[in-house]
C-alpha cells in the first residue's frame, strides 16, 4: 500500500514507542524524517480527542524552542499517537528533542491558542488530560526505541500454513 503505516502489522507493536516512519528526499535535496510517536497500543486503548488536541498544540508550540527543523506535528486519526516531521533530525537527535518538549509540556500552565480565534475547535482541550498522557509516556522513555513485538511477530508468522515446494498449497494443477 502507498501508507507506510498501512503496512505495519499493528497487532505486533509495543506501544509506546518511536520510530521512524517515512524519509524522504526533497528536491532541494533536504531529507524529510516523518516519526511515529505512538502513545497507546494500536486497537487496544487511545488517547481521548481533549488531549489529542491538546498534546497536539502543545508539542507543535514547544518544541520549536528546542529546534527549528520541526515542519508539524500532528495526531494520527485512529486518537494512538502523533506524527512529527523534521528536516534532517534522525533518531539521536530527535529523541532528546522530543523528550524535552514532553518536559515542558509538564511545565505549561495552558494550552496555546486554546481559543476560538487561533483554534478550530478551541473549547476541546485538556492541560490535565495532557498531561497525564504526556507523563505516562515519558514514564516508559526507557522504552521508545523497543517497537516490535518479535516472539509475537515470529509466532503469528510460525503459525501460518505453508505451502509446499512447487504448488501454493491447494489442490489446484498449476
């Protein structure tokens, strides 16, 4: 499939985590770096839309005092996590930037343009909500790096049937 994320098992990640999703090269010949900040196990739990929103306004904001190379920041519509685009930041860079933006996030004492002027939706927010998210998340940075479940992964994939040599398995003559 064209969507990257589309061709991630989701039944074999360990949420949370971060990861790189996507790199690409622009025609001036910047790199592109879109990471997976995935808060919550894929259709098991998710974050509720007042703190998505609100995570969203906050990392979007915050974390352009720690870099200029971030391009958005944005949640994910299945409410499990974020997408973050940056301009030529890899995973040593980007981690600590990502963390002390999650830092601040604990900091703040609002959320920016939480507002009908600066907000489509300005009354759906959650500093609280937010916060706790952000907390449990940094709770597990030990973690991040830990995507995959592999003996989960590698049992799903023992357990399917194979075919044998020379024919696909069914009782057709081909």
């Amino acid at each position: 499939m064209n969507v990257e994320s589309f061709n991630l098992d989701h039944r074999f990640v360990r949420a949370p985590y971060v990861r790189v999703a996507d790199r690409k090269i622009l025609p001036g010949g910047d790199i592109l770096v879109k990471y997976d900040v995935r808060f919550t196990q894929p259709n098991v739990d998710h974050l509720e839309m007042d703190a998505v929103h609100s995570i969203e306004h906050l990392t979007a904001e915050l974390m352009r005092n720690h870099t200029d190379k971030l391009i958005d920041f944005g949640p994910m519509g299945c409410q499990t996590g974020f997408y973050a685009m940056l301009l030529g930041v890899e995973t040593e860079e980007f981690l600590p930037l990502l963390e002390a933006a999650f830092r601040d996030v604990l900091a703040a004492t609002e959320v920016p343009a939480a507002n009908e002027i600066q907000c489509g939706w300005g009354a759906n927010h959650s500093l609280e909500a937010a916060k706790a998210a952000v907390a449990a998340f940094l709770d597990k940075r030990d973690e991040w790096e830990d995507v995959m479940d592999e003996a989960a992964a590698q049992e799903a994939a023992d357990s399917l049937p194979t075919a044998p040599s020379g024919g696909c398995g069914c009782n057709c003559q081909h």
